[in-house]
C-alpha cells in the first residue's frame, strides 16, 4: 500500500460504498496573503467533527468532516448522505472542502475539486472554536440544479460537536445483510486505536487528511475465521463520523468494515462487514456494535 490513499473525486452515488455508510447508520487552498493570522488558534479546528443530521433516525442530510488546518489554509474530507426533494430515495458520497481562515476568525469551505455530478454545489461556514471548545457553530448549503435526477436544497444552521479518537473496544452481533441471504448470526469485537492525522492525496490531486486506524477483530460464529488483525495505513482510517478498516483474518482472507457512530457520544457503531476471499466470500453482515 502506498503511503497516501488515492481516493475517488467528489461524487454522489447509490454504490456500495454508500451501502457502508447508510447501513452502518446513516483542499486546496489559495497562496498565503499578508492578512494577520486569526485571533483565535486555527489548529482548534483540527480533528472529526459531527456537522448535521443522523442516518441512524433518519434525519438528513448527514454531513461530517475531518478538518485540518495549516496555518489559515483549511482542508476537509468526509462522508455526506443526501434524500431528494421526494424522499423517495437517497445519494451519498464523499466531500473534499477546502478554505481559508480570515482574519476575523471565520472560514468558508466549498468544493475542493471538480463538482459531483449535475453541479451540486456544498458551502459550510463557520467561526474558530476557542482551544479546548468542543462545538463551533455554523451554517450549512448544499443544492443541485433543478433539473438534475434527484433535486434538493437544504440549508440550515448547525452546531458541530468534536468526536473524540476512536478508540477502545466495541462488540455485539452482527447478522446476515441482506436478510434474504439467510439468517446467521456473527458475535464480533473489534478493538481500535486512532493514530495522528496522515496527508491523503485523491485523484484529482487534492490533498485531504485522514486518521488512521489500528486494531484487532475477534469473530465468533463463523466457520472460516476467528480473528484478524489492522495496521495503521491509509487503507484503514477514519474521516468524520464514518472509518473503513481492512482485518487480515487467520484463514487468508480479509474482513472489509464500515462504520457510522450512531450517536455523539460514540457509545455505538452502525457496522456493515463484508469478507473477500476464502470459504466465506462474498457474505455480509451489519448490526451495530457497542462500546464495552
């Protein structure tokens, strides 16, 4: 694995990696200027923040992001998940923002890279949170032209709340998905530690950051595999509310996890796993895993 993700450009999409997230719940800057830095410490922006909404009740959309700031250039990465105007169906996709802090304290992040499909249009605007503050407020938009397939314009006021690391240990049992593959159980505990924030570099060349994930997987019920283990790479990470993890299990072959926090206070995991290789591939499961 190289040492930087390339990731996929701004998209909307119905794709199985909306699946992750929806069933687990559910930037480039300009050239520094000669402003005076902000009165407030930028680097108070740095980490995963819970920007809007809950898949998990419901209420969308849903946007959350991992900022990171270097000096009063502003990048952001994270997952977004969408309904239409009709609510009879849902997008989701992956953001990468970008802005810069003004002298004032205030940002606004807008697309990093080139439009999602049908030129949606996401802005976010806020203040620097004082150090130690763990909520800033803000305003959110984020519309499609009105001829596009699936149209919606949602706008609104938000108060973000910083998600602590990912760490410690979850578990709980995760069944067969969809429903209809059959009606097995798995008994699954996952023990995570999040790393510093690692530079992430997308397709089309912007720079993003990620937090990478490190860990262990204990499964029970299952007659391929009973644990595995996750290194630190960019292939295991965590940006916003959501983290993809790949566990090398003990028969050769690899267990592939989603997961959506349910909640703020990071009690529970909306999980989606799916294994690749071995007498198990191809089968899935979701459920939702709780902090032990």
């Amino acid at each position: 694995m190289a040492a930087t993700r390339k990731s996929a450009p701004v998209k909307f999409c119905t794709t199985l990696r909306f699946c992750f997230i929806l069933i687990a719940s559910q930037i480039l800057v300009g050239c520094g200027t000669s402003n005076p830095a902000p009165s407030l410490s930028s680097t108070s922006l740095n980490g995963n923040w819970e920007i809007t909404g809950n898949g998990a009740l419901g209420k969308f959309p849903t946007i959350s992001l991992g900022i990171f700031v270097n000096g009063n250039q502003v990048v952001a990465q994270g997952p977004i998940g969408l309904v239409c105007g009709s609510g009879a169906s849902a997008l989701a996709g992956t953001l990468y923002l970008s802005g810069q802090v003004a002298p004032d304290s205030t940002f606004q992040l807008s697309d990093a890279g080139p439009r999602a499909p049908g030129n949606n249009q996401v802005t976010i605007s806020g203040k620097v949170p004082a150090s130690g503050t763990n909520v800033w407020a803000g305003s959110y938009s984020v519309t499609s032209p009105s001829n596009a397939a699936c149209v919606f314009n949602h706008s609104a006021a938000f108060t973000a709340a910083l998600l602590t690391p990912f760490d410690g240990t979850y578990a709980g049992t995760l069944s067969t998905y969809p429903p209809s593959a059959g009606s097995s159980t798995l008994g699954v505990t996952v023990a995570v530690t999040q790393g510093a924030a690692t530079p992430s570099i997308n397709l089309v060349g912007f720079q993003s950051y990620q937090w990478p994930l490190a860990g262990t997987i204990v499964v029970s019920g299952s007659s391929c595999f009973t644990h595995g283990t996750m290194s630190a790479t960019t292939q295991n990470y965590i940006t916003g509310n959501s983290s993809f993890m790949t566990f090398a299990m003990d028969d050769g072959s690899q267990v592939f996890t989603g997961t959506t926090f349910t909640s703020t206070d990071e009690t529970a995991v909306g999980v989606f796993l799916s294994v690749s290789g071995g007498q198990c591939n191809l089968t899935s499961y979701a459920g939702t895993l709780t902090r032990q």
